[in-house]
C-alpha cells in the first residue's frame, strides 16, 4: 500500500517537524535537492480552482527535477464523460509516480486513494481538510516565531466552511500550551465534529467570540479566512456575511507589535490591500513557504533522501 496523506494527522508530530527541517534546508540550499526527483513524475488532478495550490505542487516537482502531468479542470478530463473517480486515478495512478488532488466532495481522496498504487495527497476536500495547506502554514508560523507552541491564536473567518482552519486546529492541537481563538459569525462557527475531536477530547482551552476588535490585542497570531462562497446553499446568506471582518490597519493598531498575519489565500476583501505594508503581515512569506514544504513532502512519499 503506498502512502497517502488525506489528513493532516495521517503524519505524526515527529514527521511534520522532520518536513520542517528539510524545507528549511531546502530553503538555505536549493541546489542541493535540484535533481532529488530526476525522472519522477506527478500528476496534480483539480477538480476545483485552485492558483497557490496547484502551482506550488508543480512548481515544487520541477524544482526537484522531476515533471508534472494533469488536469486543472473536471471538464476537460473524462470525467465530463461520466467517468467515476475511482477510474480516473486508477488511470493517471499507471502513469505518475505520485498524485495531488483537489475535490468538492468531502472524502473523495480517500476514496481515490482505495483505486491508487501511487501515494495520493488530499490537496483540498470540500469544506473538510487541506493537510499541505497546514504545513505550509506550520512552516509558516515556525519561521516566523521560532516554535509551535505557547502562543494564542486566533482564526477569524468562515470557520465552519474552511478546510484550511480545520486541518491546521488539528495539527495545532497536538503541540504545547496553545490558546484557540475561534472568531466567525454566529453560523459560520467551527463543526462541532472538529471542536470535538481537537479540542474538547483533549481538554485544549478555547474561546468563540464574534468580535475581532475586542480579542486582537491577546493574540500572537492572526489566521484570517475568506468566507466560502461556492459551499453555500443560498446567494444571500453569502452576501450577509460576506463582509463580516475586514483586516484594516486601523483594526491592528491595539495588536501586538509581534503579531504574525497569516491567510491561506485567495483573499477577496477580509484584509484590505494596505496591511500588505506591515511588517506584520506574513502571507505572502506564507506562498512561497508552500512550495518548499510540498518540495519536503514529495521527496518524503517517493522515499527520497538528499
Ligand atoms: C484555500 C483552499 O483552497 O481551501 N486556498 C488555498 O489552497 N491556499 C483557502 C480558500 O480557498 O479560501
């Protein structure tokens, strides 16, 4: 059986800050990793839009060497035909040595991964997980803190739809002495399937307000998140919430001077264009940090070492 990561805990704490490790060290030598994937190939299957996400993957396999293959439209693979997903990946799995792929439906990685003999990595599933998402932003946090532990963060957004904040509360919850923030509308609040399991079950403190303004000042780091239009049932409860928290400097003048900003991206207006000049923002170090940390991740499922 190959292995595949459909979640985030499907790694253990050892082996993600092992994934840290080699991407910082990819980061200070990338020389060293440019043929690591010599003849390897990777396919990236996006069944969804995606900018960052797939890139990244690709961008990640090219600088190791390696090449890419695949589809960044359903449309425009048989799947327009009727073709199950199950078919799709037990084709794509005779051609590639590994496969990022990215669906609307909850569970549908792990699905394809029972018709794969190539490890499968779950590059967003619907509302549920985004694993590489969350050690992008581990990696993330760790560069810019120095740790992944004790501290207080806060998640604001559309937590009941974001896959990206529920992996990374996940991953978060398995390190020290951490603080959760929970901050969304009233019907946008974390599942109760994931406080469950992340955080009740393990007796990890948290808090749910509704009010960015009143919490900012606490907290080391910010995760802000775009409100998930395309898993809403009806237009107009996205336009009443759409605009529920707008990142303004304004907002950010009683936070810490060592606050860390980050945002899985795409934004749409949840930070505005002007906080992009602090220094506290650190999204856009958070892009580029995807590529690395998935550069750590193919290498760690086709068992190469540099
Ligand atoms: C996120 C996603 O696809 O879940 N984007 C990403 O992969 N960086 C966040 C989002 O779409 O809001």
């Amino acid at each position: 059986m190959p292995r595949n990561i459909i979640d985030i805990v499907d790694l253990t704490v050892d082996e993600i800050n092992e994934l840290i490790a080699t991407a910082e060290d990819i980061i200070a030598d990338p020389v060293k990793y440019q043929n690591a994937c010599a003849h390897k190939q990777l396919a990236t299957l996006f069944f969804e839009p995606s900018t960052r996400t797939r890139l990244s993957f690709e961008s990640a396999m090219l600088s190791l060497g390696g090449s890419v293959l695949g589809f960044s439209e359903a449309n425009s693979s048989s799947t327009a035909k009727g073709e199950t997903v199950g078919d799709t990946i037990h084709t794509v799995s005779c051609y590639a040595d590994i496969i990022a792929m990215r669906h609307p439906k909850e569970g549908a990685p792990y699905a394809a991964a029972q018709f794969s003999e190539v490890p499968i990595i779950n590059a967003g599933d619907g509302g549920h997980n985004h694993p590489t998402q969350t050690l992008t932003d581990l990696l993330t946090i760790h560069r810019e803190k120095g740790r992944l532990d004790n501290f207080t963060i806060g998640f604001c957004g559309d937590l009941k739809f974001g896959r990206t904040v529920h992996s990374l509360v996940n991953a978060l919850s398995r390190y020290g002495n951490i603080n959760f923030v929970l901050i969304s509308p009233l019907e946008l609040k974390l599942p109760r399937y994931v406080k469950e399991e992340a955080l009740k079950k393990k007796g990890i403190p948290y808090t749910q307000t509704t009010d960015l303004e009143s919490v900012i000042p606490q907290l080391d780091i910010l995760y802000m998140t775009r409100v998930q239009k395309e898993r809403f049932f009806n237009e107009e409860d996205y336009l009443r919430l759409k605009d529920s928290y707008i990142l303004t400097p304004e907002k950010l003048t009683n936070a810490k001077e060592s606050l860390s900003i980050l945002h899985p991206l795409p934004r749409v207006n949840e930070i505005s264009v002007a906080v992009d000049r602090d220094p506290r923002a650190a999204y856009w170090k958070q892009v580029k940090n995807g590529k690395f940390i998935r550069m750590a991740l193919i290498m760690k499922l086709l068992g190469i070492q540099v």
